[in-house]
C-alpha cells in the first residue's frame, strides 16, 4: 500500500465512522488531511535527472549510473527516475573526485610535450613513455 493510498483508505475510514464515532472520524480526516500535504510538499522536492545534474554538477549519465548502482535511490519509475532533493544537495556538498594532474599554464604558456608526457603517463599507469 502507497501513502497515496493509505490517504483514500483514511478518508473512507472516517465516512464509515462518522455516524457512529464523530471523534475518530475527525481523528481520520485530519491524519488524511496531514498525510496528504506531506506528501505534496515531498513531492515539489523530486528532481528530474537533468535539474539534478544542474544542482550537483555531475553529468545525467553519470547520476544514471549512481541510480543503476544503488547509490542513489530512484523514486521514479524504471524509465523516468526522479531522486529526492535533499540526496542530491548532499552530492552537491560531498568531496569531488580530483582532476587528474595535466601539467598548469605557466607563463610559458602551453607546452605540447609536457601535456602528451602527462597523458601516456596516465594512459600506462604512470609508466614513463614520451
């Protein structure tokens, strides 16, 4: 059973009471009434997956594969995921991986074989090739 439903069967619940047991009734319709914009105020908190990757800087795919691999919880459906707000402002604050080390601008300027030294060293697991 949903929230969603657990609200329907709550508001059937004080109907049928209401006759018999005003009090509960209105104890039912209030706890429906309470659910009901909790759940509304949830729900303006879901993230599509492109308004997350603008909150957090991570790309689509890269959030996709965070769902896939149970780190992040998809509360949406298979194929259109949504993820709570405060998970992913959680993301937006943790610890970034580090930019792989390429070699800085110095005031030289660019320098071509300083960069390629840097990228063989990175593809031959720091291997020196040139």
């Amino acid at each position: 059973m949903t929230s969603r439903d657990l609200v329907i069967v709550w508001r059937q619940r004080a109907r049928e009471l209401e006759p018999y047991a005003a009090p509960a009734a209105t104890a039912y319709t209030k706890a429906a009434d309470e659910l009901e914009a909790a759940l509304a105020a949830t729900e303006s908190n879901d993230l599509t997956i492109g308004q997350a990757s603008d909150v957090t800087g991570y790309s689509p795919d890269h959030l996709g594969r965070m769902i896939r691999q149970g780190k992040l919880e998809n509360i949406g459906e298979k194929h259109r995921p949504r993820l709570r707000r405060a998970d992913v402002e959680q993301l937006s604050t943790s610890p970034r991986k580090r930019r792989a080390d390429l070699p800085s601008n110095s005031v030289t300027g660019y320098d071509p074989r300083a960069d390629a030294r840097s990228l063989a060293r990175r593809r031959n697991g720091g291997s020196h090739a040139a």
